[in-house]
C-alpha cells in the first residue's frame, strides 16, 4: 500500500524547502537509531523519513512525486494517461503515426527525440549503465548521466555543557572509520554541524556527500547559556545578604571570589565581565543572581534579633 510522503513527514502538500527540512531533521534526531539503539521500530521509521525526505527534499523528485511520476520509494510509475490514443478524450506525450519510433533513434527507429528522462529521470539510465560515464554504456543512446553527490550521513552527538561552551573536539565512529569533529565553543543544543566530503562516496564519479551532526547538549547543573552569557543562581544566607562578603563563585574556566554588597536583596544581579563564552563574534559575561536562602535549622538568637528589628514597609502594593 502505498504511502503519502507529506503524511510519513507530518507536513502539508504546500510546505516549503525550509518546512520539509526542519520536520526531517526533527524527526531524524527523535528516531535516529543512535539514539534508540536495538529498535526496528526506530530503525524503520528511521529509513522510512529519509526515505520521504530524500524525495520531498529535492525539488526534482518533489515535482515528479506530485504529478505522480514517481511513486513514495521513487520508482517510476509508467507512461501515464498521456500515452491514450486520440479518442480518449486526454492529451498524448507524443502523437506518433504508424512506423515510427516515439523513443527517438536510439532504439534504431526513424527517430522522434522523445526525451525519456522526462517521465523516468535520469536514475532509469543508472539502473542500465551500472553508473558508468560513457555514453556508449546507456542502451537508449542518450548522453551519459551526470555525475552526483554522494548521500549525505546524519549522525547525532550528545555533548557536556562546558564542551558546548568552551569548545572541544570529540572523536566519533560513522561506518566504521572514526573522526575527530571540532565543536566551537557557544555551540547551541540542536545545532548542525557539516563535515564536508565525509559522507557516502558517489557511485558515478560525483563527489562524496557530507556528514550532518546534529549536536544534542546537556543541561549542566547550574550554568545556563543565554547567547555569549552564562547565568548563575547564587545561593546566598542571610547574613551575607545584610553584612555582605566574599564568596567563592564558579565559572566556565574556573572559580573565582565575588564580593556580596551589604543589604544585598535577592534577585539583584552581579555581572563578571569576560567571563561567559569566547568566540569569533566577542566574549560574553557570567550574570550571577542572588537568591537569599533562610537557615533550615532553628535559630532562638536569629529570631530574637529579628524580633526587636523596627518594623519596614518594603511592600508597594
């Protein structure tokens, strides 16, 4: 049974290049078999939206897939109703008279420069020629096919916080050769990255496709990225709140002292400038916010200097 590739990708007929892609690309990181690792269900699902998007993703193949020239695997459907007889009421590809030949001289006949490839597309001479160059290799006569990239390979990578920050380079094994892939630093969660000409060689001469990392990045502990800055929530007591203080703070290259201003309130924000992420387009700052932490454990001489503190309206509403 024959499947809709708009539905396999979860898209509408109309969508556009930029759609189709990002609907492919979510869907390859949710069923990728690295990331589900011994389900056939993954695996198959996995092929099946490569499958659509390796049509649906070539405007070509996305032309001839909705005029119905291609079936959802790519495979040529046939003549079509062009090829009725005058009376069927429909318009013919080529209108030919008793003799001649509607595939042009290559099939030895009077020659009507029929263009095959514009119902079956160049892959129909592959599948005769073995991926050969020369012309003399294609049956139909024809000019030989051109030379294609290789398919590209997608992999998923998940990474630590501070590689993603800091930089790193990872070494990985696609089909069975490894490689050492360079992450620059401010590398965000989903980000793709290409390694050019690392992918399947081609099979006619073209150049080899590339390899699609999508990096996945791990939630650290207490540093978030927000652009070149990292945010830091900095647990403070109360005594530090009202006497201030110097305390020992992290970073992404290291730990440093910050100073706590007295009658500090939390929320207020303490900015260390350079010290969020370095790369080409600047450096970024850490942002610590303060958050003021109650003692878990009873004080009766906390609570008695509490209590004889006059009373302060800090409230505006």
């Amino acid at each position: 049974m024959s499947k809709n590739l708009y539905h396999v990708l979860g898209i509408s007929k109309d969508a556009s290049e930029a759609e189709i892609k990002s609907a492919y690309r979510k869907l390859a990181r949710k069923y990728h078999p690295d990331v589900n690792k011994d389900s056939k269900e993954a695996a198959d699902k996995f092929k099946e939206i490569s499958c659509a998007y390796d049509i649906l993703g070539n405007k070509e193949k996305r032309q001839k897939y909705d005029n119905n020239e291609i079936d959802d695997e790519g495979k040529p459907t046939g003549f079509g109703a062009g090829f009725g007889g005058a009376g069927s009421g429909g318009g013919s590809y080529y209108n030919y008279s008793a003799g001649s030949n509607p595939f042009g001289s290559g099939f030895g006949g009077n020659g009507g420069g029929f263009d095959f490839s514009s119902i079956f597309g160049e892959d129909i001479f592959s599948q005769f020629s073995g991926g050969g160059n020369s012309a003399g290799a294609n049956p139909f006569g024809g000019a030989s096919r051109r030379p294609r990239k290789g398919e590209d390979i997608a992999y998923t990578m998940r990474i630590d916080f501070l590689s993603a920050a800091q930089g790193a380079e990872k070494a990985v094994n696609i089909n069975g050769k490894t490689i050492n892939v360079k992450i620059p630093s401010g590398t965000a969660d989903g980000q793709t990255l290409r390694l050019k000409g690392l992918g399947q060689p081609s099979f006619n001469g073209g150049p080899a496709g590339d390899v699609l990392i999508t990096l996945n990045v791990d939630r650290h502990p207490y540093f978030e990225a927000q652009g070149l800055d990292v945010h830091l929530e900095l647990p403070i007591s109360m005594k530090e709140a009202v006497l201030g203080g110097k305390v020992t703070v992290p970073t992404i290259s290291g730990k440093v002292n910050v100073t706590i201003p007295p009658y500090s309130s939390g929320g207020e924000k303490l900015r260390l400038k350079g010290k969020g992420i370095k790369n080409k387009t600047g450096v970024g700052d850490e942002i610590i916010t303060l958050k003021i932490v109650a003692p878990k454990n009873k004080s009766p001489e906390l609570e008695k200097t509490l209590s004889v503190l006059p009373d302060e309206t800090i409230r505006t509403f």
